[in-house]
C-alpha cells in the first residue's frame, strides 16, 4: 500500500528562480549504475549513507574521512576495500588527493539546526571553512555537500554568501537546493539542502533530480516483515493504521541525543503511525506484545533507505546515532547520479572535439 506524498516541504522546482540556485530540475535517472571512472574524496562520512548513494551512482572512493572511531569501524566492516582515514577535517592535509573529480560529504548539522541552536559561525562544529580549503587543495571537478534545511533560514543568509563567493573565487559555479528524502522513495519526510558546485565548464550540462512519480512506501509497508519477524499477532492491523511515511529520523549528536526518535513534537508524530518514540527496541515485538512497538535500529536503518545488508557497529546509542544522522542512500544516488552525467556529458563532449 503506498499513499500519496502529502509532503508540505517545498521541492526544488520552486527554487529554480531563486538567485542561490542557478539550475532546474531535470529528468530523475536513479538505477544502479556501472562504474564511472570518477573518484570522489568524501568528508565526514559518518555510517555511509552518502558513500551508498555515490557508490549506487557509480562513483569510486578514493578516500571517505572521519573523525568518530565508530564510524570509521562501520565503514571498514561494510567495505574492507575503502581507504578510510581517521582525522579532524580541520587538520586534514587533502593535496595527497589533488584530481579527484568531486568532493563529496555530510558536513555536521547543528551548527544550522534549530535543535543545535543555530550558532552557525560561532558553533566549533561548523566545518564548512575546512571545506573551502580542502576543495582549494583539491580542485576537483565538483562539490557535493549535505546539510539541514535550516542553513536555508535567513539568518545564514550572508554566510551562505560567503561560502557559494569563496568556491567562485576559485572558478565554481555554486547553487543551494532543498529537496525531500520522500521524492526519491524513501518512506521519511526528510527534507535536506544539498549545496553544490562545479567548475564552470561542466555547470551547464547539470540539472537537480526530478522527483519520482511513484509515492514512497507507508511505514507499515516498508517495516511490516521486520516488524512480524517474532509472530506478533497484532502486526497486520499496525501495517494497516501505519498508512503514512515516516517523520525526520533524529539522530541526536555527540552533545545531545539518546536513542530514541526526537523530542516530544517528533514522538506525537510516531505515536500517530503506531510507533513508541522514546527509545529504540533491541527486537521485534514478541507474539504477545500489547501496544505500541519501539522500532530497533535496523528497522530505522530501512526507513533510512540502507540496504538490509549493511551493518552498523558499536553500542546502541552510537549505531543509531550514525543511522539517524545519515543521508539516505537513495536521495544521495539521485543528485550523485546528476553529477555524474554531467561530468561525463563534458568529457564526452571533450572526446568528440
């Protein structure tokens, strides 16, 4: 059963003639690719959610940086071939890496978020300098950067400024776009602004992912065999009422957050679809639960969009801290898949001259 995307987030179309975003959408292509022979270097790579998409795109790492011990344990696990580097984005030398074609990354959200107060340039955790430096070492081709909606709020305004004046400085072509996680058939109203730039001889062949003209998978249809995986009796009626995609996954930080789904507003919304929110299960319901379930992290891991497969390490709070702050595999395929086609559009193009 799916149900129609109510989803009230602004998709992208309506950023196309805003002054921060220079491109339209285009026509969605989101199918596993072969590989591309682009390379990309990517940054705070958390549990790798962004580094699923851009494999699922057909981009090669040439190295994922981050600096949670954890994390990077995640990483390896999943991925033994990787080339995984532990360090402080701040300190870390990028020039071993210089004509990689895309610089990739999740940069940390609280520095933008309302839960992490919004300090912006004041927040240690702000990290996009790094990221102009690096990008400055590199010289790649493109820069692919998640972030939260809220570094589209008007307070930012002037630093976002900043930032898209500091990649044209060095020959970039930079647009912001806010688009929704539940566009590219994730079941989780998600949305996340996703920054990018390229050199200005491929910025004319890119155009932002269309949204996909099937609505996304409801809660109950996307968990119920997850959910009924001890025989609980009451799990085809809790399918039935979890008729809607899921709220935004919170993922707390290393400051603040447990493993639970969110504060209060965010646990009213789970409570609608049948989901207890104030902590997470290490099991399915057994045959003879009465109430509302907790979710285990492998069920919010596929709410995410990660593939069953992929396992993460580490004691509970710090494994749903890496699903709940992750990009969703399938949202990050989407725009990878977009960089990718214009990067190959050019060197097409450069072949036939």
């Amino acid at each position: 059963m799916t149900r129609k995307n109510d989803n009230k987030t602004p998709f992208l179309h309506d950023f196309s003639k805003w002054s921060e975003n220079p491109w339209i959408a285009g026509n969605r292509s989101l199918k596993k690719r072969g590989r591309s022979g682009l390379t990309t270097l990517e940054l705070c790579a958390g549990g790798g959610g962004q580094a699923l998409g851009l494999e699922m795109a057909g981009i090669e790492h040439a190295a994922l940086v981050e600096i949670d011990d954890t994390s990077c344990a995640t990483l390896s696990s999943n991925r033994p071939h990787w080339n995984v580097i532990k360090a402080d984005l701040n300190s870390f030398d990028a020039r071993q890496f210089a004509g990689v074609d895309i610089v990739s990354g999740g940069l940390p959200c609280p520095p933008f978020s309302v839960a992490g107060k919004q300090l912006g340039t004041l927040d240690e955790r702000n990290l996009f300098p790094a990221m102009v430096r690096i990008v400055d070492e590199v010289r790649p081709k493109a820069v692919m950067i998640e972030n939260v909606r809220g570094i589209l709020d008007a307070v930012f305004l002037d630093y976002r400024q900043h930032v898209a004046e500091q990649l044209r400085k060095l020959d970039y072509v930079p647009g912001w776009c806010l688009m929704n996680a539940s566009q590219f058939g994730v079941p989780q109203l998600r949305p996340r602004v996703v920054f990018v730039a390229l050199r200005k001889e491929y910025s004319e062949d890119f155009s932002w992912p269309g949204e996909s003209q099937n609505a996304p998978p409801t809660v109950g249809d996307t968990l119920f065999d997850l959910i009924s995986s001890r025989g609980w009796k009451g799990a085809k009626q809790w399918r039935k009422n979890a008729n809607e995609v899921a709220p935004t996954i919170v993922g707390g930080s290393l400051k603040h957050g447990g493993p639970d789904l969110g504060p209060t507003r965010a646990r009213l919304a789970w409570a609608a679809l049948g989901v207890d929110g104030k902590g997470i299960a290490n099991d399915a319901p057994d045959r003879d639960f009465v109430g509302m379930p907790r979710l285990t992290i492998r069920m919010v891991a596929r709410i995410q969009g990660f593939p069953d497969e992929w396992q993460f390490t580490g004691a509970k709070t710090r494994a749903y801290r890496q699903v709940g702050n992750a990009f969703p595999p399938p949202f990050a395929a989407a725009v990878a898949s977009k960089v990718r086609a214009c990067l190959i559009a050019r060197r097409r193009t450069f072949q036939i001259a």
